[in-house]
C-alpha cells in the first residue's frame, strides 16, 4: 500500500528536497507503508530514503533531519487510512443506547488500535490480527484495551463476537513482549461481575508487570433499550460489593508489585453511598479519563486552588448547571466560594430526562434538559457548565444546540469551565 502526499510544510526536510503535493509515498528505508504508524515510526530515524512515485516513475531521495523531526508530509486523513469500526455488538454499547437522528458522527463505533497509540483510545482487540500483534511489539506501542472479562465464552457471548474469546490470547503475548496495557471493565450486573470478576482480575494480575492499571466502571444504561439485552444496573448493595471486592485484590497486588493496579469509578463510590478514597489512593490518576478518581482530583484541586486565591473585591452573581452525580460536591465548592468571596453563586441539578435519569454525569447533558429546567430560574449574569458537554473543539451540545442558541433561550451568558478544580474556581470568579 502507499499513499498519496496531500501536502507539504513550508521549510520542512521534505520541502527543502522537493517533495511535492500529488507525490505518492511508497516506503521509507525499504519498508512499505500503510498508515500513519508505518510513517512515525520509520520516518523517525535521522537519515531516511524515501521511494516516491511521480507521474508513473519512481524517485528516490535520502534526507538527514533531527532524530524524530517530522518530514513534513501531509496526507488526505490523519490516519492516511480509513478509521476502522468497531465489529462487535456489545451488549453494553452505548451507542446502540442512543435515540435516532442525531448526528451520524455520534454514531460511529470507533476500534482503531492506532488510536490507541496516538489519542488514548481503548480497542477490544478483534479487529487485530497477528501481523498487527507482531507490528505492536516491533514498535513498542503501549495499548489500551477494553477487557470486560478474561472468561473466553463469555467475552464472546458479552461482544456478540465469536472471535472476541480468542483475541484474550494477545494479552499474554503482548505481556511477555513487555508492552504495557491499560485495561478497563465495564461491569454489568450478573454477567462479568461477582466471581468473574475475581477470575478476570487474577488473570490481569499474572500478566504483570506489564499491566499498567485497570479501570472499572458501571454499565450506564439509557431510556433507549427497546429490543437490546436485559441489562440492569448497580444498586447499593451491588455496588458496595464490587468495590469490597476490588479492596481486596488492591491490597493483594499493593503487596506484591507496590502498586494497586486496579481501580473502581467514581460512580461505584456514589452508588454505594461510600466516601470517596483519598488522593493517594489513587496513585497519579493513571484511570482519570475513566472517572476513577476525577471527582476527588477536582475537589482538591479546587481547595488549594481556593487557598491561595487572594480575596479580591468580587461582584459576581452567577449559576452552575450540573448533573445529578456532581452536585452534591459541586455545591460544597461553589459555598466555599461564596464564604470566601462574598458572592452569589448558585447551584441547579440537571436531570438527563433525554438518554433517562439514570444517565448522571454532566458530560452527557443536553441543551435542551438545561434550557427546559433552567429557563424559569434566576442565573444571575452567568451560567456555568462543564466543557465536557461541548462536542470536542466546536461549540454544539450532544442534541446540536450551538452556545448562541442556548444563550439566547436562557437570556444569559455561558462560561465553559474545564474539568479541573482551578479552572472551575477561575470561572466562578469571572478570570
């Protein structure tokens, strides 16, 4: 396979060589490539000979560059390839959770092991095959798979894959090449909790060290289930169980390889109506992007942040908009906020009344629950609402309302804080 250059960087080793836009990419010291990981990896060396083809003839061109400068080549995708689509039918998936007509782009099922590599992405390993197992550990490539459960059949029957069982096999391949996984578990009542979540937890902890850490978190189901797997959901006393069993393996593998490898969700901690661990537990936050830990970070950044804040002379009458998991904490902080400060800060849950009130977290709100609950109520000049909720580097809520629309429904300005506790108190303060 090779690729087409799409385009060139002003002044970059490819353009001081003549590479052109419409040239075609063959290999780079001898190897082929096929996509963007082919490309960072050979292209990574200081001296390179590139094999292009222009106007049906072959060139070659050798070009000394800075260890791991990039050539300067651009290309029609960020992935020079199509990205590859998941292939199971997760009982759990909650993209087969969502209601019809919204965007197509929300839809799509993402299990490309390049973006694992490249944006943290979590695959499940049955789009791979074993030259991609082999090219992994020729690369080194650190990965982040999706388990849910170490059982072969019931993996299969969890994915609806009749492969899914099998591609456990590359765990332990990958183990002893020494590539570091992270792993995450998404746990539904009645299947892969209980004992098979102790079997799936000691056979995660025979492939270390090279097991980085593994996440644990609660299926989250929605009002659109007409049709799909009889799921339920943790209650108290479930929750409270799984998290006594999680204890125990943390302080079976905090004394044998120092570190407690596996972590429960925030949401297991308010299910089961537990205090969060403190920040230590956590051991650097390597499952934050999970939700393991990402309510205890928030709350004590917020804290020292709010510490060492000087006590301006503030004006600030405003609102926080959240979901029904954050509040509680949320409103502790915007009180302290207030005693400290002298202003008016006011905290409202949001309901997810469009995917179901079980669906807690903010990152999954809407325009429309926000504008429908908070239209009546005072705001004051502003509204604050977590950045989760925007689509990623635009400005649309998940229903494809823009920030202006929603303005103008509420009459208020919006303020977008990020997910760390500085950030929120900035916003609060109006920095």
């Amino acid at each position: 396979m090779s690729a087409e250059i799409t385009g060139v960087t002003a002044n970059s080793p490819a353009a001081r060589h003549g590479i052109k836009k419409g040239d075609i990419l063959v290999s780079i010291n001898g190897h082929r490539i096929t996509d963007v990981l082919d490309y960072m990896y050979y292209s990574s060396e200081n001296t390179v000979t590139l094999l292009l083809e222009r106007d049906n003839k072959h060139l070659m061109l050798k070009i000394r560059k800075s260890e791991y400068d990039d050539l300067g080549l651009e290309f029609n995708t960020f992935l020079m390839d199509k990205k590859q689509s998941c292939c199971n039918k997760c009982v759990f998936c909650f993209i087969d959770q969502m209601p019809k007509g919204m965007r197509k782009t929300l839809y799509f099922k993402d299990d490309d092991a390049r973006l694992s590599f490249l944006q943290g992405n979590y695959v499940t390993l049955t789009n791979l095959k074993q030259e991609d197992i082999d090219r992994i550990i020729e690369m080194k490539l650190n990965i982040n798979i999706s388990v849910h459960t170490t059982n072969p059949e019931l993996r299969c029957r969890m994915m609806n894959n009749r492969f899914a069982g099998e591609k456990i096999d590359y765990l332990r391949q990958l183990a002893d090449a020494g590539i570091s996984m992270n792993c995450q578990i998404v746990l539904c009542p009645g299947l892969n909790d209980g004992d098979e979540l102790r079997r799936t937890l000691t056979d995660l902890g025979n492939l270390m060290p090279n097991i980085s850490s593994v996440a644990i978190v609660p299926v989250g189901l929605t009002k659109f289930r007409e049709g799909l797997y009889p799921l339920t959901m943790f209650d108290k006393e479930g929750a409270g169980r799984t998290i006594d069993i999680i204890e125990g393996f943390q302080k079976e593998f905090l004394g044998k390889y120092g570190t407690r490898l596996v972590f429960p969700s925030d949401e297991f901690y308010l299910k089961a109506e537990r205090p969060l661990p403190e920040a230590d537990f956590y051991e650097e936050y390597p499952q934050y992007e999970n939700g393991v830990g990402m309510m205890r970070s928030l709350y004590d950044e917020f804290f020292e942040a709010l510490e060492t804040a000087e006590c301006e002379d503030i004006n600030r009458d405003i609102s926080i908009a959240t979901g029904a998991a954050a509040f509680d904490m949320i409103s502790e902080l915007a009180h302290a906020a207030e005693e400290k400060f002298g202003i008016r800060c006011r905290v409202y849950k949001i309901i997810n009344h469009f995917f179901g009130e079980t669906i807690t977290v903010a990152g999954l709100l809407t325009a429309q629950d926000i504008i429908s609950q908070l239209k009546d109520k005072e705001l004051g000049t502003e509204l604050l609402l977590s950045r989760s909720m925007i689509i990623h580097d635009g400005d649309l809520f998940l229903d494809d309302y823009t920030i202006s629309d929603t303005e103008k429904m509420l009459g208020v300005k919006l303020r977008f804080a990020e997910n760390d506790g500085g950030s929120l108190l900035d916003a609060i303060l109006g920095r």
